[in-house]
C-alpha cells in the first residue's frame, strides 16, 4: 500500500505542477481568510462552477511544494496558503447546483491537494478534509472511474486498506465489454456514457487517460490491473477510439455536449499521455499503440479502410489523407444531448451528420458561428429558431432502420430518417468507395413552413472555392448565392461532384455568433469567422425529392474534374424503397428500405425477403456478400442472386436460375454488426 501511495502522490504532483510564476500569482492574491479575489464564490453554475478553482489552486500549490528544483519546494508559505484555503474551503461548505462539482470535480482537486501536504497539516483538518472526498465509488463508466479517484484518496488519508482496494475494484470493473446498454465499452468497441450515447471523444477518451494511469500506479502490487483487463482498453483505443480521431483531433460527432465547449479543440495532448502510458504499461497491442501515437504526432497511420460501429450507429471512412465519419441515431441510440446549459442548439447532431478531416482543424472553434439547421450531411427544413430541450435531455431516434454494412474496405450506412425534432423526412444512404463517399437521398418530404435543404459540408473557409458549370470552372468571389448547372465544387482539396448539372446553394463568406449560443455559461461577445458551406435547396414541401452527391477528400481539381469526366461509380437505384450504386471494380452496396430487387448488372440481380443492406463484390470464383440488419431486430433472411453458387444455406434454382441463401444474422450486442457470406461459383 506505501507503494502505492507514493506512486499516486507522485502522480498528483505531475498532474497538477504548473509554472511556479502562477504559483506566484495565488500566494500574492490570496486574502486574509485564504479565498482569492478572482473566484465568485457565490456562482452555483452547473456548467461552469467558478468556486472549483479555489481547490485546483491548493492541488497546484501543493504540487509546487513537493517538487524539488521548484521555488516553492518545501516552502512554508505554501504551507500556510493551503491551510487558510483549506480551512476556508471547509467551513464554507460551497455547493454547486451541477452534482458533478459536488462528488467529482471538487474532490478531483482536493484529494492530491490532502495527499501531497499529508504531513504539514493538522489530523483535523485532514478529517475533514477527507470528510468532503466521496467514501466509495458510484455512477457507472467514467463517472465510476471519477468517484473511485476521489474514494482512493480519502483511503490512503484515513489509512483504510479495505476501501483502496473497493476503489480499485471499481476501476476494474468498467474493463469489460457491456452486454446490455449500461455505460461503458461496448462490442464494437463504441463508449457509451449518459445512456446509449456515443461518447468515446468526451466521456470515453478521459476513462482511457485515467485508467491509463493507474495502470502503472497498481502495476507490481496485489491489485494491479490483469492483462485481460488491460487488453480491454487497448482494444477500445486502437479498435475504437483511434478510428475516431485524424492526427490527434477527436471527431467532433463523438464529443457529445462537449462539443460546445471553447477548449474543444485538438486532443492529441491527452492522446498522447494516455498511448504512452499504456505503451510504458506494457501490451501486446505495443506496435499498433505505438503507431497510434506517432500518427498523433504527424505520420500516417495504419488503420486506414472503412469501419462501422453497430452499437453507436456510427461510421468511420479512413484513407491515406482523410478521415470522414458519420452520425445517425435510431431508436436504440441518443443523437445528441442537452445538458448544464450545454449544446442548446446540437438537437440536429444525429441527422446523418458527416464530418470531413483533412487536417483536423476543418472545424476548430466553428461551433459558436455554425447554423446549426445546416449541419453537414444533414437534411432538415430550416427553422426560424432551433429547438432547444428541457435540460438534461437527451434526443432519442424513432425508427429502427439505422446501420451500416462493411467488409473493412468499403461500406454502406443508411438511415430512414422519420423524426420528430423536424418536419424533414427521407431515406438516405452513404457508399463509400474507397477514395470518397456517396450521398444518396430519397423519399424527401416536410410539412412545417421553411425550405428544405440538404447540406454538403459547412467548414471553415481556406482558399478559394472553384465551380465547374457548363464547361468552365471559375473562382467564387466571397459571399452566398445559389448556382445553377454545377457539375463540381473544389474547396480546400475536397471535391463535391454531381452526376448530373445540379442547383447549388454555395457561401464563402464571414458568419457571426457567440459562445453564449450553444453554451449558457459562457460570453455573449461576437464570434466572427470565414465559412464554406455547400448544399442543395429542395423548396418548402417537398412530396418526393431526392439528391445525389459525390464527395472526395483529398482531391486537387485535376482529379476532381476527372472523376466527373469518368465516374466510376454508378447510381442503380435511389427511391425510398431502394439505394443502390456498383463502383466499376465490381463492388455493389445496395440499402433495402423493404424487400425487392434489383440488378446490379445484366445478369445479376439480387433480391431479399425483408429490409437489409448489402454488399455484393463480383468475384472470379463467385460472389462475397456481406449482410446486415439496420433494424437488429431479424434472426434471418432470405436472400436470391442470379446464377448457381454453393456455400452453408444455399439452394439453387433452376427454373429462374438463381440461388437463394438463408442467412442467419448475429443477435444480442453483436445485431447489426455485418455477416459474411462466401459464395462460391456453383
């Protein structure tokens, strides 16, 4: 236990050192009464709780005390300001109306402050100080990985074994993959936390950071953390996380409310010390973490193709110098969230939203000045004002019909889109191909007063913005018009190409906001910053719109006007019953909304007793077929491909030539993941 203890003080002291000049700044501004003049500590914020500083001041001063070389090691003047603001903090009693400052965030500062100056304060004070850390652990997910910091600390105070080692225990309990649809690591190597939320950029990425350290802090000792459990995190970093984020910036879909924060921005600080830690913990996983990290820092990184996350309803397209990633939300899942004031106009978030990475600053800080009715990817009838939820809310999907299909390289995602937040409704899938994506969408209908309106993408603006129409490509001049005849756009390396002349609705102009828009306890003060945004108008109620759209990142407009010239992918179908589309190698993705048919190319036609999305891949030796079921409701289906092939469940046909396949799909966590059929010429 003393070992412990002295790798967890020394723990704290890292974690908490800052420059000593700030350390400065809290001795000469701290009052009589130990408070500091700049907290208000009358603020009962939920969302952000200004009193919270008083106990990071005593963790950092502390943390100064205990590192030799500081100016202020062993200082008695450190000494003393952390006994005044210890005395303070207890007698005052300070409660914030968000428990989370009351259970976790206070104690996370508290705690290392008690533990690093132990021996220089009074046994009373140190009860009760260790009075106001939580005495065991709660919650589930993170939340429980919080509690369990703070419970640890009041036990190594109070010199309770028993309970060092419930805290561990609690630790190690959010290591194992959830069956159910608690908080934690799912399947699919998704995080949920506040309900069935993909979380791994927010709540996911910090159990990672925190687990990680304890991980060396346990190692060698009774209760070190096993390999298996180990292996459970290095799986949900490289498996999971590390498809969510482009050289250290976390996806933005992935963030939950988080994403309304001004200090989102790049993650890859916390990457960074979390890849090392686990590196530096040992792993069998070492040489994928490793490149983990050094992508982080700037090389590419080995995880490239394409992924679908069944638990989250979400999927991930990753080449050479791009990542894409795309959002829906179904009735088993939480689009987005509202909550401390946080996210008051993220209702829309889950509407298909797709985000493209370059360079992963494509949307730094765009959040406050975004239209948030024009969420890329998305089709929703614009609204004179967002509608924003009770607090603490979470925007639950309707239907079942969400999912995605993909054999590692290419796949298909689609979403029935029925929803209540907004009139818009349609059925829309995305292909992607390898080097891009294709957008499809049908079945477009809405009943309220505005427009309806698909968008493309909605960034930061850089550089210019070109347009091919008839022939000619020119540069946009800034501002915001509507294009008639567009056969392609090029804007900062991504093309958007049309399959045929299309109306475009283009802006390359500033775009005004405020913090205060999308975060109540944040500024009002003007946000104003250079937008691109693309998209297509579909007018107010529309009865059976449609669209189509290509999208490839990583392009230059020589590229960009050659695919146009000689698209390689080819649009079979795209109605509200079926999307389908066959790129020129012989791979085929085809969104069943209901049963039926449809042919892929002269001689191959495929069928399917029930609403499923395919992949289909022409092979010298038959046929791959890769299946899933958007609903995670089916246990089979019947599936028909013309032609004669063998396999597990086959039967052939002479009469119509064509063989039928019963597939029996994954069921309980795994539902909806893809299955995958070899078929063999017969």
């Amino acid at each position: 236990m003393d070992l412990i203890r002295a790798r967890l003080e020394e723990q704290d002291r890292q974690d908490q050192l800052v420059n000593a000049s700030v350390v400065k700044t809290y001795l000469t501004t701290q009052k009589a009464d130990g408070t500091w003049p700049a907290i208000d500590y009358t603020a009962t914020s939920s969302a952000e709780w200004s009193p919270v500083s008083h106990v990071q001041y005593m963790a950092r001063m502390a943390a100064a005390y205990r590192t030799q070389g500081n100016t202020y090691y062993q200082s008695n003047e450190i000494v003393q300001a952390v006994s005044k603001a210890l005395d303070y903090w207890i007698s005052a009693k300070l409660v914030s109306s968000n428990w989370w400052y009351n259970d976790i965030g206070a104690p996370m500062y508290l705690g290392p402050a008690l533990l690093l100056m132990q021996s220089k304060l009074s046994a009373s004070q140190i009860a009760a100080g260790a009075a106001m850390l939580p005495a065991a652990p709660q919650m589930t997910g993170e939340n429980r990985v919080w509690y369990a910091f703070g419970s640890i600390h009041r036990a190594l105070l109070e010199g309770n074994i028993g309970s060092v080692t419930t805290g561990v225990d609690a630790i190690k309990s959010v290591l194992v993959v959830q069956t159910t649809t608690d908080d934690g690591i799912q399947a699919d190597q998704t995080f949920y936390q506040h309900s069935t939320q993909i979380y791994n950029g927010g709540y996911g990425l910090q159990l990672v950071l925190d687990v990680s350290r304890w991980v060396g802090i346990l190692a060698g000792t009774s209760l070190a953390i096993d390999d298996s459990a180990k292996a459970m995190l290095d799986d949900l970093v490289i498996d999971g996380t590390g498809w969510m984020q482009w050289h250290g910036q976390i996806d933005y879909s992935t963030m939950g409310r988080n994403l309304a924060r001004n200090s989102t921005g790049n993650s890859s600080s916390s990457l960074r010390v979390a890849l090392q830690r686990l590196i530096d913990g040992g792993s069998a996983r070492t040489p994928e973490l490793q490149a983990f990290l050094d992508h982080v820092n700037g090389s590419a990184f080995a995880a490239l193709g394409q992924k679908y996350f069944w638990r989250g309803d979400y999927s991930v397209q990753r080449t050479a110098n791009s990542m894409v990633s795309l959002r829906m939300f179904s009735k088993r899942t939480v689009g987005s969230e509202f909550g401390n004031g946080e996210n008051a106009q993220g209702v829309y978030q889950g509407y298909g939203t797709t985000f493209i990475y370059r360079t992963g600053t494509e949307y730094a800080l765009i959040f406050p000045v975004w239209n948030w009715s024009r969420i890329p990817g998305t089709t929703l009838e614009q609204v004179a004002s967002i509608p924003v939820p009770l607090n603490n809310y979470y925007v639950r999907g309707t239907q079942t019909f969400v999912g995605g299909v993909s054999d590692g390289q290419v796949g298909l995602s689609a979403f029935l889109q029925d929803e209540t937040t907004n009139t818009a409704k349609a059925h829309k899938s995305w292909f992607f191909f390898g080097d891009g994506y294709l957008a499809l969408g049908a079945g477009i209908r809405a009943s309220g007063p505005g427009s309806v309106f698909t968008t493309l993408n909605q960034c930061l603006l850089k550089g210019s913005v070109l347009a091919s129409r008839n022939g000619t490509t020119a540069s946009l001049s800034r501002g915001e018009t509507d294009l008639d005849n567009v056969s392609w756009l090029l804007h900062d390396l991504v093309g958007y190409v049309f399959p045929a002349p299309t109306r475009v609705h283009v802006k390359n102009d500033s775009q005004t906001g405020n913090w205060q828009l999308i975060n109540r306890g944040y500024s009002n003060a003007v946000v104003n910053l250079d937008v691109f945004l693309a998209g297509l108008d579909h007018g107010v109620n529309p009865a059976n719109a449609s669209f189509a759209y290509y999208v490839l990142p990583g392009t230059d407009e020589a590229a960009t006007a050659d695919f146009a010239k000689n698209n390689p992918v080819t649009i079979l179908a795209n109605t509200a019953d079926i999307q389908a589309a066959r790129h020129k190698d012989g791979f085929s993705g085809i969104a069943f909304f209901a049963s039926g048919s449809v042919t892929l190319k002269p001689g191959l036609t495929v069928t399917t007793s029930a609403p499923i999305l395919l992949l289909v891949h022409e092979l010298n030796t038959g046929l791959a077929v890769e299946v899933a079921d958007p609903t995670q409701l089916l246990k089979t289906v019947q599936l028909s491909v013309t032609g004669s092939y063998k396999g597990p469940n086959t039967s052939y046909d002479t009469a119509t030539n064509s063989t039928r396949i019963t597939a029996t799909l994954p069921t309980a966590e795994m539902a909806g993941s893809t299955l995958e059929l070899v078929l063999p010429n017969g």
